[in-house]
C-alpha cells in the first residue's frame, strides 16, 4: 500500500490487524520484516517548506534525499548529517526517502562534528498504532516546549509510529574542502592522528579510515582528516596540521572537489566491502577502543567517526558480538541475518524501550519484532 | 498548583525518619524556617516550602530516597541550582525536594576521547572549569551559567548564547546514570555514540526531572577555538537588522553568535554598564571564531554583508578589550533591566524570517497593554527573550504582565515557533502547552511519563496543564 497522504495512512493503520511493515524507499533490506501488509511512506512526498535563511526544511517522509540535495544545492545548502546510501552496501535498489534515514538515525562522517541525524532533525509528524496524527517540535532550532519525541522517533524504525513529515536543520556548503590522506598508517598511528586532531581547534568534520586495496590506489590503507570551510581557512587549518602530525610520512593533501567527493562517499557508504562477501558489522565504541576492537580479529574493517564507529566485514557464522565482549558500546549486524540486528540491551533499558513501544503501537502491529 | 495531600503531609514525621535511616543526618532538611530555603526557585513569584529537603551525596543515596519516597506515595521534586524561571523547581507542601546540589564531583576526564563524566550537581561553568587547563570546554552556555547545575541543564535542556553553532545540551550530552522513581539505577549511553536501540536519552534531555533522576552525566568537551572576536552592528530598523541575520546565515557564514537588542533595552544597558552602545533602534553582536587571520576573513564578509543594509554603525573588535567592551552591554541586559523595574523574562521562539513582524506585534502589544518591554535574544536561531517591565507592588501588575507574556507566547506559535526554546516549560507555560499541541500531542507525551514513573510521583504538576494531566495524577491524591 502507498497511500498519497496522511489521511489514507490513518485508514491504513485503522483497518490493519495484522503486522505492518513500515518502508521508505526500501534500500535498507535488513530493515524488512515478515508482515501481511506493506506501507510505503514513498507516496507521501515533496518539499513542503524551504527556507534559506532561516536554515530549515520540511518534507514529507517519502521524499527522495535526491530531491532534497538537490533542492537544498540550488542555495548552496546540504543535510548536516550526510546520510549513507545503504544500495551498494545492500545491494538493493530504490530510493533512500528521508523518512528511512529519519527512522534509522543515518549518520555518516560529519557525525562527530554537525551531529547525527537526529541532532538535525526539528520536528516530526506521525501516525501511531491508534491511527492519531501526533506532531512533536516544530521547525525551530531551539525548543524545549514538552518532551523531546523528535529525538524518540529518529533510529524507532517505524516500530513507534508512521513517520509523515519531518522539519530539518539545515547547513551551507562551504566554500572548500580539504583532506589530509595518510598512506599506510598502522591502527595505533591512525588512532594518533584521529585523537591529535578531533582535539585540536581546527573545526575536523571527518576522521577515518579506509582499508588495504580501496579504490585500486594501491595496496596500503589510507587514514583521512577533513576540514571544511572558507578556502583561506582550509588550507591554514590543513597546514596547522601538519605540523602536528610531522612525526609520520608526510600525508598527500586533496583539495579538489571530486576526489573529496570520493573518498567520503567511500567512507559514508562503507563502499569497499560493497562488493565482498560475508556479514557487515557495524560498531559504536569509545574512539580509543578501536584499538581493541580491530585487535580482536584479522577481519576488514572501514573506520568513521575518528575511531568511534567500526564497520567490521566478518564471515557469516561468527557472532562478532561474542568477540568483542567487554568492549564498551554496541554492535548492528548491517547485512546479514544468522544474528539478531540489533544488540540487546540491560533489563531496564528493555522494559522501559517495551513500555515505549506499547504505548505508542498498542497493537504491536509495526515493524513487530524488528527492534526487540 | 493542585491542592497538596493532607494525608501525606500528615504522615511527615515517618517519612523524615525513613529518610534519616538511610541519609547522614546532614542530608535531611526539615525544619520549618530551613525548608523556606527551597520554597522557589528564579520564578520567586511562585513559593511553598516542601515537606523536607533532601540532599544525597551518591547515586546510591539518591535510589534509597527515590524507593522509599516510592513506598510512602510522597511526590519528588528534582532540583539543581534552583535557577530555573519557569519554576520547574517549585516544590508543593506535600513533596520532597530532591536537590542535588552536593554532587558535583568530576569522576572522569578523558581528552583522548573528548568527554567528562561528572555527578550532575555541578555547575556548568565547573564543567568548563575542570577541563580548562587542557584547553577545552563544555560548549552549552546559559546565561546563569555561573549558578546553574548540569542536572537542570539537562532537565531543561539548555541553551545558550553559542548554541548556533556547537547545538544545546542534548547536541552535547552523551550518556547518564538515572534512578527512576521505584530505585532502579540505569546507565543509558556512555562514551561511545548514539543508542543501540531506542533514543531514551533523547527524551531524558528536556524531560523536566518528571522520568527520573539524573545523578551523573557523560558529556561532549571541545577544543577551545584559536580566538573569538565579536562585531557590533546598528541599524535604525528591526526589520533591516532581522534582515541583516537571515543575509549572513544565507551567506554560508556560521558565527557561534548571533545576538540581538532592541533600543528600550539598549537604553537602559548603557544607563546601567556604560558600555558605549550607539543610540540605535536595533543592535546586533556577531562572533564568530578562529586563528587571527580565519576572524578577520570572516568579519570581513559579515562587514560587506552587513554595508548592503546601510548600518548607522559598524564597530569591529580589534583587541580583547574592545571584545569585552562589546558583550558587556549584553550580559548586563537583563541586570539592567531589573533595575528599571520588576520584569518577566520570555522565551519563545520564532522561524528567524518571522522576526520583524513579531517585533512590531510586540510593539504594538506593549502599547495595548500599557506595559514597557524590551527585547534581547539569540537572533541567529529565533530564540526570544521579551523582557517585560512591571510593578509588582502595584495590584494587578503582575497578572497584566502574565497576560501580555502568554499572548506573546501563543504570537511565536502562530507564526510557526514554539512556547520555549531553551527555559523549559515549568509551571510558567505549563497552561499554554494547549496552544501549541492538540490533545492527542500531549497525550503520547504523558504516555511516555506513565512508562517511567506510573504513579507520577516526580515532578507531578509540571509541564502538563493540570487539567489534562488530572486523571493521571488523581491515584497519587486519593
């Protein structure tokens, strides 16, 4: 079903007894789940309100992220959060709506700088198990006027509620972007240069990692530190740098425009395990723990967040949460399904997340079972 | 606030004495002229003296009251600082007041992965204060910084001046150590990014101290910038001013700050600090961050920007004085202001291109009502803060202030903005809450309360207008 707007979605979950599953554009395929129903939210599109100068953006939950890029470009503006695009990672095909990345909290490298998601996110409108259309926020960037429900939907998974339209934050695209790109960097090097300059003052909005044999450059790893900003700015902040790190090779420093594009599509859309086989792990740690983590096996791995967040590519039968036991943080298991997706959390988190989700979906019809 | 239990409060010695059994005997305040103490918080026009006053020390201490307070059906309210103006603090005489005051200890500090770990009685300039040294601080900056606890910071989820760029508390909050109203102890996110699951610490921060109790915090540090070097702007127009902000944000321009005063508050600064403000009807100051060379590049743009909407004045900082020179008038505002006359301070926020219209209407409101009132607010992000001038020695002032206040309020939600933006919703707006949202709206909201705390026992009467909240709220009255 792909009602084309917020009424029919309210018949929709009225008339349905049975499990519903809740989709976007359908490119995050661990995300379905055995239902007797779909709803897709890709009927409900468009940019409803833009406004430049005030930095915000409502759109209905079906619209592409295409669109919004491009609506957003036409001023010179961008999603803060820069959301991955899971369909080479999948292999799925689609189009990734707002309302999947909203549902998931899809956060890529400028996490650690602009915030994930759900830092970007104002406001949302909903339909819940009862068939209510609930709002919660608005379209300002400071409210405090109730309970913060915007933050509870963004990564629910639709098992909260239909999400119909969402108001965002948006940012300029800066004039320059600059990358230092280290070749060859041990993991104890790269932590280094992560931690040296996520706590210098010069602004980072990407520190990663990507592994042995991308993009055919060559053979060795590459360890990235981006800025962004005014083009002066960039290029003294890239110097500073440097300088810190003078201690290693000196790094290659990228200024162009598509090369840039490239590497941090590579590092947001985990793009060289796209095509190799096994699961896809994704893990949120404390960054010095990346330490610990990679240690713990010989697999692949694709490094964002400045250390903090580890994509692991492991064979199918193991259960990378065991080995990383002790470890502090969580694991998702992204692609593959001889594993629970999600990492199950302490009793109280799991009777408070059950209260939650009994309130809001009484019925249990959405998305059942996808969350816990 | 609704009638206190009679039946509660007349069981007081009990619950004092369950208390002192689990409490140094420092711990338990309840002597009638020491309990006065917690009558109020910054809203003063609002005051009852608490059945007792708790001041626990550990996460430990703070669950052995929550259960017993749980046991005995005694409300609890949370308190920080007691800074809030939204009288989030106001105690009932047949509550607890939990105050967290005496846990302000640092128990950990970690550059490497830029974070403290702190018990949530601490201030929030301590937070920056423990990281200093290293050069790094606590981004979020309310204006009672100096006074106000991280717990209530996280209660109300507060903001500040250089929110525009490094976001409020929960942009910067990352993990907590809640007790909930039965005793539970619950650790919900940590040092490491983003929840597994649900986003419980997303509706945590802003929650008002009604799911739980916050007693430790894992929170984001940053680098302090190279330097900051602001940039004071006059205009003999709102309009152009408002403008002026919306053209600088397009620009691709982020400044940390971006503030705003109104001529009857620039007058009575300057009466009050003697900053040197020009005459003007409206007056920006702009920061904005970097190396030497990054400031005055950034500057220069916000200038050639700022030239285009024809400023009676342009005043760039050069030296840290001059720097300080410029923000004295604005931290001085509100003093300024209180020593004109009594004064209520707003918080509504607009969408940034509703900004001269909602000035006029508040000029011509302000007309209407026969009530003075001025204006100074975060511009770059709507936020308001309308101070309007009354007497309260005079009969009627005060509900004719409160009158002008929520009409101003309810303004900022028609023209699409909200009731608060970073004061928090308290006793103060709590009535008006059916302005902004429908009863279904506010509904899943206390649904979300009857998840943590079913009995509503903490922080019962805020928020909620009473009367939507009533049935919920009845089983702890009868």
């Amino acid at each position: 079903m792909k009602p084309i707007d917020e009424k029919s979605v309210v018949e929709i979950v009225q008339s349905t007894a049975g499990p519903l599953q809740i989709v976007g554009g359908g490119t995050r395929s661990k995300d379905l789940v055995t239902a007797d129903k779909t709803l897709s939210v890709a009927g409900l599109s468009g940019v409803s309100l833009y406004e430049p100068g005030a930095l915000t953006l409502v759109a209905q939950a079906g619209t592409p992220i295409a669109e919004i890029n491009r609506v957003l470009a036409a001023e010179r503006q961008r999603l803060a959060f820069e959301p991955m695009d899971h369909r080479g990672l999948l292999s799925t095909s689609g189009e990734p709506t707002i309302g999947g990345a909203v549902a998931a909290n899809v956060s890529g490298p400028r996490r650690i700088q602009a915030g994930a998601c759900r830092d970007s996110l104002l406001g949302v409108r909903f339909v819940d198990g009862a068939g209510r259309i609930l709002k919660n926020g608005g379209r300002v960037m400071k409210n405090v006027t109730g309970y913060d429900l915007v933050k509870l939907m963004a990564g629910s998974r639709g098992t909260l509620g239909v999400v119909t339209e969402v108001s965002l934050k948006v940012q300029a695209i800066p004039e320059c972007t600059g990358t230092l790109a280290w070749s060859g960097l041990g993991w104890a090097a790269a932590l280094k240069v992560f931690s040296g300059a996520l706590g210098s003052p010069y602004d980072i909005t990407g520190a990663a990692r990507l592994p042995e044999g991308w993009g055919n450059r060559d053979e060795s790893s590459w360890t990235f530190i981006r800025v962004e900003g005014l083009e002066n700015s960039v290029k003294y902040r890239l110097g500073e740098l440097q300088k810190t790190f003078a201690e290693f090779p000196a790094p290659k420093v990228i200024l162009d425009h598509e090369e840039n594009q490239q590497i941090w599509q590579s590092v947001r859309n985990v793009s060289p395990f796209g095509d190799k086989v096994g699961n896809v792990w994704r893990t949120s740690v404390k960054p010095t723990d990346m330490i610990s983590v990679v240690g713990k096996s010989d697999y692949e791995h694709v490094v964002d967040w400045g250390g903090g967040l580890v994509w692991t590519l492991a064979p199918e039968d193991v259960d990378l949460r065991q080995i990383l036991k002790g470890i502090e943080g969580y694991s998702t298991l992204v692609r593959g399904d001889a594993f629970p997706s999600f990492e199950p959390e302490n009793a109280i988190v799991t009777r408070l997340s059950e209260g939650l989700r009994q309130k809001f979906d009484p019925r249990g019809i959405f998305n059942p079972g996808l969350m816990g | 606030m609704p009638a206190p239990n009679t039946e509660v409060i007349g069981r007081k010695a009990q619950i004092v004495r369950r208390l002192r059994s689990v409490l140094p005997s420092d711990a338990v305040i309840d002597a009638p002229e020491e309990t006065r103490a917690y009558e109020c918080d910054a809203l003063t026009a609002y005051r009852c003296a608490p059945l007792c006053a708790v001041l626990p020390r550990t996460t430990h201490e703070v669950s052995q009251i929550l259960k017993i307070c749980s046991e005995e059906g005694v409300p609890v309210v949370p308190r920080g600082a007691g800074t809030s103006l939204a009288g989030g603090a106001l105690p009932t005489a047949d509550s607890v007041i939990l105050g967290v005051a005496r846990m302000n200890e640092v128990l950990e500090t970690d550059y490497e992965n830029r974070f403290v770990r702190v018990q949530t009685g601490r201030t929030n300039l301590a937070v920056t204060g423990a990281v200093e040294g290293e050069d790094f601080f606590y981004a979020p900056d309310p204006s009672s910084q100096l006074a106000c606890a991280i717990a209530g910071n996280i209660a109300m989820n507060s903001g500040g001046a250089h929110c525009l760029k490094y976001g409020v508390t929960t942009n910067n909050l990352m993990g907590v150590t809640l007790v909930l109203m039965n005793g539970d102890i619950v650790e919900i996110g940590g040092a490491h990014l983003d929840a597994a699951g649900l986003d419980l610490l997303g509706v945590i921060c802003g929650s008002e101290g009604q799911l739980g109790v916050v007693t430790e915090a894992t929170l984001r540090i940053l680098r302090k910038p190279e330097g900051a070097r602001p940039i004071l702007m006059g205009f003999d127009d709102n309009e152009i001013a408002g403008t002026c902000v919306s053209d600088i944000i397009k620009a691709g321009i982020l400044p940390v700050a971006i503030e705003f005063m109104d001529r009857p508050c620039i007058r009575a600064t300057e009466a009050f600090a003697g900053a040197g403000y020009p005459d003007v009807e409206a007056l920006l100051i702009v920061e904005v961050e970097g190396s030497e060379a990054e400031i005055d590049d950034q500057l220069a743009r916000i200038v050639e920007i700022a030239r285009r909407h024809n400023p009676v004045e342009l005043r760039e900082s050069k030296s840290s004085e001059e720097s300080a020179r410029i923000w004295l008038g604005r931290k001085s505002a509100f003093g300024a202001m209180g020593q004109i006359n009594d004064y209520m301070c707003l918080d509504g926020t607009i969408p940034v291109t509703e900004l001269p219209f909602v000035l006029r209407r508040i000029g011509e409101m302000s007309k209407e009502y026969g009530l003075d009132v001025g204006n100074v607010f975060h511009a770059g992000d709507g936020n308001m803060h309308p101070l309007i001038l009354f007497d309260a020695n005079k009969p009627g002032d005060l509900e004719l202030c409160e009158a002008f206040g929520a009409d101003i309020l309810r303004l900022c939600v028609e023209v699409g903005g909200c009731l608060t933006g970073e004061h928090g919703v308290g006793i103060e707006k709590r009535d008006l809450m059916i302005d902004q949202y429908a009863p279904n709206d506010l509904d899943i909201q206390m649904a979300v309360k009857d998840v943590f705390d079913p009995d509503w026992l903490l922080n019962p009467a805020k928020v909620f207008p009473l009367e939507a909240s009533q049935t919920r709220r009845m089983p702890v009255q009868s």
